[in-house]
C-alpha cells in the first residue's frame, strides 16, 4: 500500500489503497472453506463506489491524519458495507439478481454461502478495526461507534423499517420514509465520518459540523438513489432498476414525487455546503465527496 503514485488524486490513491487492502485482508479462495472465501472476495472485490472509506480518509486527512492510522476504519467499513448488501440482496430481503453488474452472491453461490459470508464480513470488518494503531480509547470508540450504525438503532433497524413499510409507501409520512433511510443507508455513511474524526482527534464542535454534513449526505445519498431507480437503467446502474416501483417500496420519488425529489436534493446540496463552511478549504475532498453523491449516475 506504500507504492500509490503520488502524482494521481488524493481520491484516486485511497481508492486502490482500499482495493489493495481488501485484497490483503480478505481470506484467499483457495484456502478452506473455499466456497465461502471465494463468496466473500466476490462480495468486496468487484468494485464499487468506495464512498464510506473514501469518506473515512478525507474526513481524517482534513484534521491532519496519516493514511496508515486510517487503513483500519477505512476498510472496516467497506467490510460491513460488502456484508450489508450480500444480505439485502437475499431472497428474504431485496431478492436481487445483480449487483455492480454481476450476479449477487447468493445467485453466483447459493443462499446459504451469501449468508455465511455477510455473516463473516461482519465479523471481519470488527476484527480489522479492533487492531487499529491507535490509542485503546480512540480504539473502542470507533469500535462503538460502527457497532451502533450497523444494529437496531442503525443499518439493520433501516432494513426493518424498510420492510415493514414495504407495500405501504403510501401511507408513510416524509419525516418516517427520512427516519428509515438514515438508519438504513446514513448510518453507516455518518460512522465513516465519525471513525475519521475519532481517529484524528477531533474536538467536539468540529464534530458537531461534521455530524451534520454526515446527516445531509446520508440522506441526500438515498435521495439519489431512489431517484436513479427511477430514471436510471439496469446497464447503467449495475443493478436492477425500476424494482422499487415494483415491490412498492418507500422511496421520495414514490412519496412526494420526482420534482419535488429533485429540489430536496438541492437543499441538501445547500445543508452540506454550509455544514463545512468552517473548515474552509480543508474539507474541498469532503465536499466533493457530497457532490459525487448527488451528481452520480449509478
């Protein structure tokens, strides 16, 4: 991970830092249990935006955090993340076919494999971040931290919230379909935040700033993401478009519509630029971070 070409963007280089990382980490495919392995490394290797290590990394470098010190929580959380859509895509869950335009897990394996191996991603994603190189008590907090944005009162908790409003999209109020994607989709986006922060040592108002261009892009993130299975086409996406409107799900566009969609989006836009106004040029790979996020096509 030392050999990254420093003339290439900071966001290009923590990108292959990650990929780099992942292929080190993940079991080998020929070492047993293979078939799980093999599952694990077809759930995290076959690319992806990076935005939670991404986040991780320019959140740290902008308070003066060495790339190694961020290694453990950048991939940690693109560990839970692979582990968070292997299960979504399940049969009881998501029942998708494709995933970054190959077959999900559970179709290219079988439905028990996918489980083990978001079941192991999990675990590994811990095990990665329990041996940071960082201080014991930055160490449990960020154990804490991502461990609260992947349970009840996070990711997991979104994904029951989704199901149950699954078929009831209707009858959903905006500030519930807001409640669901922030723990579904922010929660996780906002840890990554976070674990950057706690790695380099943020003080509370600083933080505070950061919480809040965290909230906006996790909900901005959704916002785009209901919008793209709308407008959007499988080939583009690299996943099935059009299936929420299909299984009903609660999604804005369906909720208040496509314009109104739209100028959310914006206000968004507006929330996150002034959530990092004080940090100033600093925080430029943050806020292009944000601007990714609404701007992108997949």
């Amino acid at each position: 991970m030392d050999r990254i070409p420093t003339q290439a963007p900071v966001t290009s280089q923590w990108r292959l830092r990650i990929d780099v990382a992942l292929e080190r980490t993940l079991p080998p495919a020929d070492e047993a249990p293979q078939r799980l392995h093999a599952a694990m490394r077809h759930a995290a290797l076959l690319g992806g935006k990076r935005m939670r290590p991404l986040l991780v990394y320019a959140t740290g470098a902008a308070f003066g955090a060495e790339a190694a010190l961020l290694d453990a929580p950048a991939l940690a959380v693109e560990l839970i993340h692979a582990y968070s859509l292997v299960h979504d895509d399940l049969p009881a869950m998501d029942d998708d076919a494709l995933r970054r335009g190959q077959p999900t897990v559970h179709v290219a394996f079988d439905e028990a494999t996918a489980i083990l191996a978001g079941d192991a991603l999990q675990s590994l994603a811990f095990a990665t971040l329990a041996q940071a190189p960082c201080g014991a008590e930055a160490r449990i907090a960020m154990l804490q931290e991502l461990a609260l944005a992947t349970g009840s009162r996070g990711m997991c908790g979104g994904q029951a919230l989704d199901i149950d409003a699954t078929g009831a999209a209707q009858r959903l109020r905006v500030d519930e379909l807001e409640r669901l994607h922030a723990l579904k989709t922010g929660a996780l986006l906002r840890a990554s935040v976070r674990l950057g922060a706690i790695a380099a040592g943020v003080d509370a108002a600083a933080r505070a700033s950061l919480d809040r261009f965290a909230d906006a892009l996790g909900l901005a993130f959704q916002v785009r993401d209901d919008l793209l299975d709308v407008e959007g086409d499988s080939a583009t996406l690299g996943k099935t478009a059009g299936k929420d409107a299909a299984q009903d799900k609660a999604t804005f566009p369906a909720l208040i519509g496509v314009a109104a969609s739209r100028a959310r989006l914006e206000s968004l836009r507006a929330e996150m630029h002034d959530a990092l106004a004080p940090f100033g040029d600093r925080a430029a790979v943050l806020a292009e971070l944000g601007r990714q996020a609404i701007e992108r096509n997949r």
